[in-house]
C-alpha cells in the first residue's frame, strides 16, 4: 500500500521545522560550548556541551530523513527530468549564492585578524561552503537516489517493498533496522575517522545519506507509517534505554575503562551508541508525531515557507552578532540571551522584507515562485 502523496502531512512539515530550529540553536550555543566554531567565547561551559552533544545524535539525522520523504512526495509529481530541474533550482541556486554572498562574513569574522578589508577576502578567493555544506551533499545525493525512486514507484519494486513491510509490522522489525547502520558506520569510521562533512569522508556521508534513504523508504508505504505509529510506545522505551547507555558510557571516566578496552574498541563503543541514540529518537518522533503534529495551521504554513530562507540566513547572523557579545563582560547566559534575540529578529526581518517579497530573492533563497505577494 503506497503512502498517500495527495493528502498533506503536516506532521512532516512540523517535523522539517523543528528539525531546522534545532540545528539553529545548536550553532546559537556553538560559540560558548568550548568547541570549534567561527567565533569563540573566552569562556565555555561545561553542561552546556553536555546537553549538545545529546542533541546532535538526531538533529540532522531526523532532517536528512524528512529531506528523503520529502524528495518522493516532490518526484511523485513530476518525471526524473523535471525533478532534477527542480533538485537544481532550489538547491544549487542557493548554494552558490550563499557561498558568495552569504556565508563570506562568517569567514571575515573567523580570520578577521587576516585581513586589511571586507573585499580583501573576496581577493583572495576564499570561499567556503560552512553550514551550506548541507545542501551541497542534499543535492547530490538527490540527484544519486533518483533511481531509486524511479524503482520504487515501479511495480518491479513491489515484492521488495512487501519484504519490508513484513519486517516492520515485527514488533522489533523498525528498531532492528538501525543494524546496519551501527556496523557499517563502525566500520567506516575506521577508514574516515574525522568528523568532516564533506562528500568524500565517506563515513559521514553515509551516515545522513542512511538516514535519507530510509525517508525513502517509509515514503515509499503507508504501511511503514502505520506501524511507526503503532510501536511508538516501543521506541519511546527504546529511546530511553539508549539515553541511558549513552551518558553512562559519556560520563563514565576514562581511567575506569582504559586498562580493559582498547582506544580503538572505546570509539567502536562511543559510535554504536551515537547511532543507536539518533536512530532511536527519530523512530520515535515519526510515530509521535503523527499523534500530535499531523494538524494544520497557519502558523505552520508560514513557518514551512520561511524555514529554507531561514536555513541559510542563520548561520551567518549568528556568527556576526556573536563575533562582538562574546567580547561583552557578561556571563555566558546573558550573552546567549542576548545573541538569541538579536539573531533571530533580524533573520525574520531579513526573510520579511528582503527575501519574501521579491521574485529574485525568492528564487536566490530557494522559494516557490507561486505566491500572490510577490513583487518583481
């Protein structure tokens, strides 16, 4: 049974929301968590690195999923050519922009000691993908799986798709799926150990791009949903279990363990846990969600809309307020309150009024085209 592409999901759209404000306060707290970033704070907490490096266990997993279901819903409307168009328009388009225009000041800001001017940089030919990084890898691997697809939606594919909504109607069926993706990324984490997002740390890659196949996946059969929905209970015990293992083994001191387990079997450990915790959580997630966010709203139409522009602007507010309140004799609290309000209004201002309005902007930032308000 096909998932249903003509009815909206809105738990989808919530879900792509909330996925992309998570990665926002994520890089909101980057400068004061004592870890590399653009921009650092003289002072770093603790706690707040411990409660981060929970949450990037399943930010960008959970979007790189919502991407994979969202990408069937996109080619269920069209044919591979036109998809491949509009995989083109709305990600390359903004991504070379947002090299060129949008991400210099956060590298300005970094290397500012560097250089004599603003234009300097734009000399010098030092350009970056930074947090963009996201949609450069969206895109390829987009236009990579389109054949994939092109399976799915065919009938050749049925008795592939019967074979897994067997195993997820098990009621350990969905939770064993993160299996494979445990012991490959073990294995390949051996060859690409960095934390790199390039395409080719192959480790990294096929990390999020598994995540992204199993949007796919759960795209391709409203039985995968049904059974999400149904076991959610399940993973939301599952989910606990795996918070529990992770901090234990985060906490834990290293003095405790070293004389039993080799460097290499910790790390084995530590990225077995990582993956178990991402996967759990998002399992649960999709299954809830479809409980309590599948609902519409004004709001969440507005949000869905902004939430691309909203993407790409981020980083770079960020980096530019926070480069001068992290040099303010405040507390770490304070100056996170404090690059929370300025950053996020003039990221809603900036959509409100440069971006939203106009056709160019809206084409630059990756926007439908197809809205009454819009000016030339």
């Amino acid at each position: 049974m096909s998932m249903d592409t003509t009815t909206r999901r809105y738990d989808l759209d919530w879900l792509r929301v909330i996925a992309i404000l998570a990665v926002y306060f994520h890089h909101l707290g980057m400068p004061f968590n004592g870890d590399k970033f653009h921009i650092m704070n003289s002072e770093s907490s603790k706690l707040l690195d411990d409660i981060m490096v929970f949450f990037e266990q399943f930010r960008l997993p959970l979007l790189f999923l919502i991407s994979g279901t969202g990408t069937v819903l996109a080619f269920s409307k069209r044919t591979w050519k036109q998809f491949f168009k509009e995989r083109t328009g709305r990600l390359l388009i903004p991504l070379f922009f947002g090299v060129l225009f949008i991400v210099p000041p956060q590298t300005y800001f970094q290397y500012i000691n560097e250089f004599s001017s603003y234009w300097q940089l734009y000399t010098s030919g030092r350009f970056e993908t930074n947090h963009l990084w996201f949609i450069e890898n969206l895109y390829v691997i987009s236009v990579l799986v389109i054949p994939l697809i092109i399976f799915l939606k065919s009938q050749k594919s049925s008795g592939f798709i019967t074979w897994f909504e067997r195993i997820s109607s098990n009621k350990m069926g969905l939770l064993l799926g993160g299996l494979p993706l445990i012991i490959l990324t073990v294995v390949l984490k051996k060859y690409y150990p960095t934390g790199s997002s390039s395409l080719t740390n192959l480790s990294e890659t096929f990390f999020y791009t598994y995540f992204f196949i199993t949007g796919i996946l759960f795209a391709s059969s409203q039985i995968f949903w049904e059974n999400l929905k149904k076991y959610r209970r399940l993973h939301f015990f599952a989910f606990i279990i795996s918070t529990l293992l992770f901090y234990s083994y985060y906490f834990v001191p290293n003095d405790y363990i070293e004389p039993y387990l080799s460097l290499s079997v910790r790390w084995d450990i530590w990225y077995s846990l990582c993956c178990l915790l991402g996967w759990c959580f998002v399992l649960t997630l999709l299954g809830y969600g479809q409980v309590y966010l599948n609902k519409p709203s004004l709001w969440l139409k507005r949000m869905n809309e902004a939430i691309y522009p909203f993407y790409i602007l981020h980083q770079t507010v960020i980096v530019i307020f926070g480069y001068y309140i992290i040099h303010m004799n405040l507390d770490i609290p304070v100056k996170m309150t404090l690059l929370f309000i300025s950053s996020f209004s003039v990221i809603v201002l900036l959509y409100r009024f440069l971006v939203y309005p106009f056709k160019i902007t809206r084409v630059l930032f990756g926007m439908k085209k197809n809205d009454e308000n819009v000016k030339t």
